[in-house]
C-alpha cells in the first residue's frame, strides 16, 4: 500500500527536554543538537524521510487527512542522544480517551486510532534513520570517566 499525499512541512523542534516524554531515556548530559537537526529536515531529510514512509505506509489519506486536521506532524520532536549516538523522537498520537475528549469526528474506532498511533511511530524512525544515515557526520563527544574498572 502505498500513502498518496504530499508532504507536510517539517516540524519545529522544541526545547523540551527529551527526559520529560514517556517513551525516551537520556543518560548524562547532552547538547540535543535540534538547530542542526531542524536546518537538516529544512535541507531535504523530511521530505526524504516522507517519501520513503509513504510508500510503505498503511495509512489512507483519509486517516492522514485527520493527522493533518489534528496537527500532529507539528508536534513531533527530534533530538541527539550523544550517549547512545543516535537520533532520538518523540512522535505524538492519539490519547486514550481519545473517544471521551471528542478529539476528532473522524475518530470512529480503535483501529484508525491504532493505525494513526503505529504510523507516526514509524515514521519517527524512519526520520530517525535517514537523519543518521545520510545527514550527520559528528563525532563522538561522549568520553568515558578515567576510574572505570580495567578487565583482564
């Protein structure tokens, strides 16, 4: 299957510290490098990125048309683990109590729920992957404290 839309314009990445989402874990301190990050998804790595989850997305464009209408692309965040040296995202979805809240007329199931939740997942690492991939070249920074125990 395959998701005919263009794509939406690139998120702005926010200042939010990566610590604070449920779903990512930064040890030790970090530039999260999201100027550089943001400059390479203005520079061709969103639209890369889109193109090659688009292809293989299960989405239809009517459930992307609630994305869209629900601004979720806007809300998702990017950020460099130098620890783990990879990029790390945040990808927003659809709450719980989606059905309580009234969030979306669109919203009539479970599955369109699902389906939008495990689309935006994917998509995160695919970003994820072409960022690394095809855009950063940086070093190392981590350097490991002196007093780790040798091993014979």
């Amino acid at each position: 299957m395959s998701l005919q839309v263009d794509p939406p314009e690139p998120p702005e990445l926010n200042e939010i510290d990566p610590n604070e989402y449920d779903d990512a874990d930064i040890v030790g301190e970090t530039d999260y490098k999201r100027a550089e990050l943001e400059a390479f998804l203005h520079d061709g790595a969103w639209n890369e990125a889109f193109g090659q989850w688009a292809r293989e997305s299960d989405m239809d464009e009517d459930v992307f048309e609630i994305v869209v209408d629900l601004n979720l692309v806007e809300r998702f965040d990017f950020f460099w683990d130098s620890f783990a040296e990879r990029v790390g995202y945040h990808a927003p979805g659809i709450p719980a109590d989606w059905k309580e809240r009234d969030i979306h007329s669109g919203l009539d199931s479970w599955g369109t729920v699902s389906s939008i939740n495990a689309g935006l997942t994917e998509l995160g690492q695919v970003v994820c992957d072409v960022l690394k991939d095809d855009y950063i070249d940086w070093e190392t920074e981590y350097e490991p404290p002196e007093d780790l125990p040798e091993f014979d």
